[in-house]
C-alpha cells in the first residue's frame, strides 16, 4: 500500500478501480490544518487529467502495471497497429486518443514500450526524440524575419510543427514527441 506521501511524479496507482500516473505533486500546508499532497493525475485508461488533493488518511494501492516492448507497424484511418517485439504474430491496434500528443510522430518500425494492466494496452512511451522528414515546407519569404521568424510544415507523418525559416521540404529534423516542438535539424 501506498500512503499520500508516495505520490511522487511517475508513480502509477489504483485509484477509483482505474490506473492513474502521477504528472505533478506537491506538499501544502496551511496554517492550523494538516498537511495536504496537491497532485495532477492522469486515468491511463482514459487519458483524462484531473487535479485532487491527498490527506494523511488516503493510502492507495499500486498498480501492476507491465511493460511490454512492441513496433509500430502502421498507421490507418486514427488507429495505430502494432506487434509485440520479436513476434509478428500478436498484432494489437490502438486509437489515437490513447496515443495522445506523441502519436502524431509514430512512423513504420518506430520501437515503443506498451503499459499493459489486466491484459489490455493502457499507454504507449514513444520515444522522446524523433527524426522525421519534412514533407512540405512552404517558401521562406525574405524580410519577415525580424522576430526569428517561423513557418509550418507538415511531417512524413502528416503532423504539423513550427520550425525556423531555414528549414526546407526533405530536410530532416529532430522532434520532441511530449511538446510536438522542432529541437534541430538532423
């Protein structure tokens, strides 16, 4: 059992009978009352993010959570499909929403860490940093650059990211997959 002191960033926990990660805490305490933990929570069945506060009479159960390492095989239509590591043969699909932010930059063959509770895929780690190719890159256009100046592209993935003026169609470029920002070309 955990108590409300052990929620800690990244610790998943059973809460409401479903899997929450903690994202944020921190200790408050006021004047006269007891001590209180602030946290932000992910549901990993549902992605929803709820902020609640913890008392010294909350204990919670950890989840069991297993992780799981598979390849991205391709993307269709919002669902994403994957097979285990080592085994083509146990093929999964996951929608988008599960994927969340990061699942703009999957692409064929991408390794990934699957979080398996009670037999089901309940989130996907993509790697933070990404090289992808610039699919479409509209022109740099000359004297607009007096605030550094960024435009769209669009990504072989289809996701679109701000990038500085220089960057051209079949450059490619360093993404971070949790901010969708460009980092460097590559």
């Amino acid at each position: 059992m955990l108590s409300y002191t052990d929620l800690k960033k990244g610790i998943v926990f059973v809460y409401n009978g479903e899997p929450y990660e903690v994202l944020e805490s921190g200790f408050l305490r006021m004047q006269q009352r007891k001590a209180v933990v602030q946290t932000k929570i992910k549901n990993l069945v549902n992605g929803k993010i709820i902020d609640r506060n913890w008392q010294a009479s909350d204990s919670f159960e950890e989840a069991e959570v297993e992780r799981k390492k598979a390849v991205c095989i391709y993307e269709s239509k919002g669902e994403h499909w994957f097979h285990e590591e080592g085994d083509k043969s146990k093929r999964f699909s996951l929608k988008g929403e599960i994927l969340g932010e990061p699942g703009r930059f999957l692409k064929p063959n991408t390794p990934v860490t699957t979080w398996v509770w009670n037999d089901k895929v309940i989130h996907v780690e993509v790697p933070i940093k990404m090289i992808l190719e610039v699919k479409d890159a509209p022109p740099a256009i000359r004297g607009n650059t007096a605030q550094g100046g960024t435009k769209q592209v669009t990504l072989e993935t289809g996701a679109i990211v701000s990038t500085p003026l220089f960057v051209e169609a079949g450059d490619k470029i360093v993404v971070n997959t949790e901010t969708g920002e460009y980092v460097e070309r590559a």
